[in-house]
C-alpha cells in the first residue's frame, strides 16, 4: 500500500511537471514571449524615421530640392525594410539593427550636413544681398 501511494504521487509529479513545462515548449520558442526583444527597438527606429521625414520636409523647401529628395527615398526604404522585416531569432534581429542602425546615421548625417550647407549657402546669399546694398548706397 505504500508502495502504491509513492507511486501514485510520481506519476501525478511527473504529469504536473510536463503539463506545467509547456509540453516540451521553451520560452524562446513561446509565440508571445519571443518577439518582445524587437517592439522597443521597432517603436524607436520608427520614431527616428518619423522625426527625419519631418526634417526632410523642412529642407524641400531650399534650393537643393533634388538631394532632399533623394534623402526621403532613403529613409522611405529603411520604412519599408523595417516593416517587412520578419527575423525569427534574436540573431538575426540583431544582424538587421546593427546594419539598419548603420544606414539610420548615414540619413541623418545626410540630413544634418544638407543643412549645413544650406545654412551656409543661405549666410553667403545675405552677404552677397548685404553687400550688393551696400555698394548701391555708396553709389548714391
């Protein structure tokens, strides 16, 4: 009888042990727990690509209409890679972030030296303009 009973309370720990493992599920195999790595950092590079387009937009209205351009077609297609992108691992998610993280800084470089450049262009035109003036008055 108590040989019975030992044996009654292995089975009934061994079956509440599979039942509560997941039946053989890992957690890295768990559907929801596994893509919780990639939301954050998702939310961020979309933030960022939503700042750039905001930014963009600003310099479309300088002289340099053809490089602002080609700068939003950039960060359009780093819109598209994110959203299409479907890595399984955390291997593969953090391949993609360090390549999507690389050509991130290079658009926003790109942006932050076109407005350099405007702003430089802009400061000659002034001066140009300033001095033109000048010389008008003194001609006067």
């Amino acid at each position: 009888m108590f040989n019975k009973r030992v044996t009654q309370i292995i089975i009934v720990i061994i079956i509440s042990i599979t039942v509560l493992s997941g039946c053989g599920l890992t957690i890295r195999q768990h559907p929801s727990r596994s893509r919780g790595w990639d939301r954050d950092y998702r939310i961020e590079y979309n933030q960022r690509l939503s700042h750039n387009d905001r930014r963009i937009n600003d310099l479309k209205s300088s002289n340099h209409r053809d490089r602002a351009i080609v700068i939003e077609v950039r960060n359009n297609n780093m819109r598209r890679r994110l959203d299409s992108f479907k890595g399984n691992s955390r291997n593969e998610w953090d391949s993609f972030r360090y390549e999507f993280d690389r050509d991130m800084k290079a658009v926003e470089k790109n942006i932050k030296d076109f407005n350099k450049a405007n702003k430089k262009s802009k400061n000659k035109n002034n001066r140009n303009n300033n001095n033109r003036s000048n010389n008008n008055n003194r001609r006067r």
